[in-house]
C-alpha cells in the first residue's frame, strides 16, 4: 500500500481526481486455475484497502497475463467486494443492468491470451474492502477455460480517487 504525499496541485491534501492511495496485489501458481462450471470460483488473489474519504471511488484493475476462453463455454471473471462492518459478498455491476451486464470480462478466443478489465466502485465508506475477482464459463459442461495459466501471473491494481 502507498499513500502518496504531494499531489498534482502540489498540496499536502488531495483535491477533486487525485490518487488518495493504491494497493496491489500479485499472484502465482504452480497450477492452472481452470474451470467448465458456471459456479463462480475464486481468483485467488485479493487485495483489501481502506478509503480516506467517504465520497472517494475505488479504481479497480485486473490483469490476468494468460488465460484462455472456449467459443463453446465462454470464461467470464467478476470482481466481488467485502466490506468489513458493512456488506460482504456484493458484486461490483451496474445496477441498472444486472450483473451480466457490465459487471463482468467475456472471454471466447479459442486460445491463449492476456485477460483485464477496469472497474469504478462508489463505496461510500471507510470501511476496509477487500476486492476478489471470481470466474466461471457462461455455458457449462464444455471444455475447460482457464483463468490462469500455471506460473504465469495476475495482478489486482486498486487505486481510491478523491472525489
């Protein structure tokens, strides 16, 4: 976790779109994390952070370095929210829209290939979080799709923006 002390308008306290703090997670297996299920299964890897500021959005990046989508079964990765004190299991989507919306990546190559995608968070606490990307295929019982390629690394980039 950084937390930064001069920001872009050169004062000791952020103001309206700076980087208030960042934290990043990576992660590594000697295994693939692979699945032909449409239950969603962990990630692995989190990263938790705690808000400054109550208004503040959370900036969310994952990057998956290889991983592999069959047309046939399509992998999809969402990103689930904990908060400690607060609501745990929610699912970072549009709520407009439904979680198979926007909240999610879609994968179907047929081959291997960096997997990423960028979530915003309005929280409105300052509660720890903690952010876990989950992934399932979108039609089951087809090959495996693969989430991670075994020793190949993922990251989890969160960022809190000032309001």
């Amino acid at each position: 976790m950084s937390d930064y002390t001069n920001y872009k308008q050169g004062g000791s306290e952020p103001v309206s779109g700076d980087i208030v703090q960042m934290a990043v997670g990576e992660y590594t297996q000697s295994g693939h994390l692979k699945t032909n299920s449409t239950s969603k299964a962990s990630g692995v890897i989190q990263v938790s952070i705690t808000p400054r500021f109550s208004d503040s959005t959370i900036r969310i990046r994952f990057i998956s370095n290889m991983a592999y989508g069959r047309s046939g079964g399509r992998l999809m990765c969402s990103l689930y929210r904990m908060e400690s004190g607060g609501t745990s299991g929610y699912v970072v989507y549009d709520t407009r829209s439904g979680e198979n919306k926007y909240g999610w990546t879609y994968n179907n190559q047929d081959a291997w290939g960096g997997d990423s995608a960028i979530w915003y968070d309005q929280p409105n606490t300052t509660n720890q979080l903690t952010y876990v990307p989950y992934f399932n295929v979108y039609t089951g019982g087809q090959s495996d799709s693969y989430f991670l390629h075994y020793n190949m690394p993922a990251f989890l980039q969160l960022s809190e923006i000032k309001a």
